[in-house]
C-alpha cells in the first residue's frame, strides 16, 4: 500500500505538471473514495490545494466526516452552500409544477452544480479538477454525466472499491468513513447498493474475473453497455 499511495501522489503530480497547472482542486464530500483522494492530493502538494465542501440538501453527519478528514491531514477547504441555488435553479427549471421531478432528475442536477463550483476554482487558480471515481462505478456507469465524471483526472479509476477501502485503512482515514455505507449524498437515505441494486463485493468480483451469479454477471454487463455513453466522447459522423 506504500508503493502504491506513493505512485499515486507522484502520479497527480506529474499530471498538474504536465498540464502547465499549479495545483489540484476537488470535492470531499466524507465519503470513502473522496477522503482518499484528498489525502493523496495532500502528499502530492504541500501548497496550491484545495477541498471544497458543497453541502446541498446534504447530511449533516457528511459534512462532518469531511471536516474531520481535513483537520486531520493539514486540508485548507471552503465551503459553499448550494442549497439556494439548487432550489432557484430547480424552480426556474420546472416545467409542469403538477408534474414531479424524479430523484435521478434531482441528484444529477446537484452534481452537475457541484461540478459546475469546482471548475470555478480550477479556473481561478489554475488547477486541475481531481475526480473520486473509482474502477467500480466506472464499470458500470455509476457517476453523473457532465456531474462528477466529468473532471480532469481520477487518481483511483484503476481501483475496486475494495482496493480504495484497503488504501483508505492504510491511509488511516478514520474508521467511521470507512465502515459507513457508500453514498452519493444526492438526497437523503440514498446509498450506492440500494440504488444500484448490487453490493460492491459482486461488483469487484465480476471485474477482478471472479465467478459470481449469472443474475449479477447479466445485471453488471447490462449496465455497462446503456452506461457506455458516459465513458465515451461525444460522437462525431465519419464523414
């Protein structure tokens, strides 16, 4: 886990560089996959970082966890409430106000503002923008288009959500992050499983080319293939 928190680090750092940029800049929201990244983002750079925490109709525990995480590693962070924003924008946005806005409808559309926030930043002070996704949600398209999978680099895209958690224990991200169920926060009670129908163990499995049921193989293939537009560029005609 050494080796690897270190070729991580240097990997975001090399990628800043690269890009002619002076730093990173990225969500922590107290999840799993977004404590991790901060805290490499940390060993990456000793100055020119940034965390935000964009609480939106979000869980007060959440913000605490995330809080937590940036005292513990030395994190600056500010914090930018969306909730008036999301509910303006929302308003102006509806249509039919008999009509209901589906969560998904609602979920993605904090993401995308929280996107929209950290691109301020990154353009303000010349950084990259460090995504949390991980090999699991990118396999089966678990993250929002033009939301939270759209970023400049994603430092755990070649991690399992296992792998991510083992790299969390050695990072010593504490262990009510850890140990809590994994959530995109987008509104409240949601949790990755519920809403993916799947645990991330099936997932992990599947992927690492372990045997699983042919319900869950079925499902997870399922779900790349509607999601594959997510993970491509825009199509352009090939003529």
């Amino acid at each position: 886990m050494q080796q690897l928190a270190d070729k991580l680090a240097l990997w975001i750092k090399e990628k800043v560089s690269a890009a002619g940029l002076k730093g990173v800049v990225f969500g922590v929201s107290g999840g799993l996959d977004s404590s991790v990244v901060a805290v490499l983002c940390r060993r990456a750079f000793s100055n020119n970082i940034l965390g935000l925490l964009m609480p939106c109709d979000s869980c007060q525990e959440d913000e605490q966890h995330a809080l937590a995480v940036a005292r513990k590693f030395f994190i600056p962070t500010r914090t930018i409430v969306l909730d008036d924003i999301y509910d303006t924008l929302l308003e102006k946005l509806i249509i039919d106000k008999n009509q209901p806005i589906n969560q998904t409808t609602r979920g993605n559309l904090k993401a995308r503002l929280r996107m929209l926030t950290l691109y301020f930043y990154a353009n303000q002070f010349q950084y990259l923008v460090v995504g949390s996704g991980n090999r699991s949600e990118l396999a089966v398209g678990y993250f929002t288009k033009h939301g939270d999978g759209s970023v400049d680099i994603l430092p755990l895209g070649n991690l399992v959500k296992r792998q991510v958690r083992e790299l969390a224990a050695f990072l010593e991200i504490p262990q009510e992050i850890i140990k809590k169920p994994p959530s995109a926060g987008l509104w409240k009670g949601q949790t990755d499983q519920d809403e993916l129908g799947l645990s991330y163990d099936e997932i992990d499995a599947y992927i690492t080319g372990s045997k699983v049921p042919l319900t869950v193989k079925d499902k997870i293939e399922n779900m790349a293939t509607i999601s594959n537009h997510k993970r491509k560029s825009p199509p352009v005609p090939d003529f």
